[in-house]
C-alpha cells in the first residue's frame, strides 16, 4: 500500500505481485476487496471495489496496482448521507474472495 493513514479525500494505491508458475500463458484477475469495520453503521465484512485483468506467460511476473478513491470507502450513516467515516480499513486483495492477503490501513 501507498500509505498506512490516510485523509477521507485521499487516495490510496494498492499493488500486488502476480506470477504465473505454469508452463502455459495465463490469465489471472486479481481481486480486491475492502472491509469498514467500527463505522457507525453495520458494513459487510468484505466488498468488491476493484479488480485487473492480466495475462502472463509462462514464467512471467507482473505487479498490479489498483488505486481505492474515496468513493470505494464511503457508507452511508445513520442519517443518510454518503460519507468517509474515519477508521481502520482491511484490505484484501487475491484471485478470489475465498484465497485472499490482507493488509490494514487507517482513515484519520
């Protein structure tokens, strides 16, 4: 990640490392995910905000970076209005939901 901490009007990039070790080219769609835990309203665990398609050859390696803009980090609070609420913010980015690396950053 780009930052540990960020404003609420800030961006933050994401990057991943993503390898193809077959003996055949590929594609991979890397995946990422955010989690809004402590907000003042229930979040889901994990949402979908991004992801990349990449084609690799055999042996090849390639970092994907996704960027996270304010309007991926919004909820809506409890009187109804889309906001950035500050907080912890879980990263999670892989090929699935189910096979997935998580990092943590903070809103201030």
């Amino acid at each position: 990640m780009s930052a540990t901490q960020i404003r609420p009007d800030q961006s933050l990039e994401v990057s991943v490392e993503v390898a193809n070790t077959g003996n055949r080219a590929g594609d991979e769609v890397v995946q990422l995910y955010v989690g809004l835990p402590q907000r003042s309203v229930t979040q889901p665990v994990i949402a979908l905000k991004g992801f990349e398609r990449v084609t690799l050859d055999p042996g090849e390696r390639r970092t994907v970076t996704l960027t996270l803009e304010p309007r991926h980090l919004t909820v809506w609070n409890r009187e109804m209005q889309e906001v950035v609420e500050p907080g912890p913010v879980i990263v999670s980015v892989g090929n699935s939901s189910a096979s997935l690396k998580q990092a943590e950053f903070t809103i201030a």
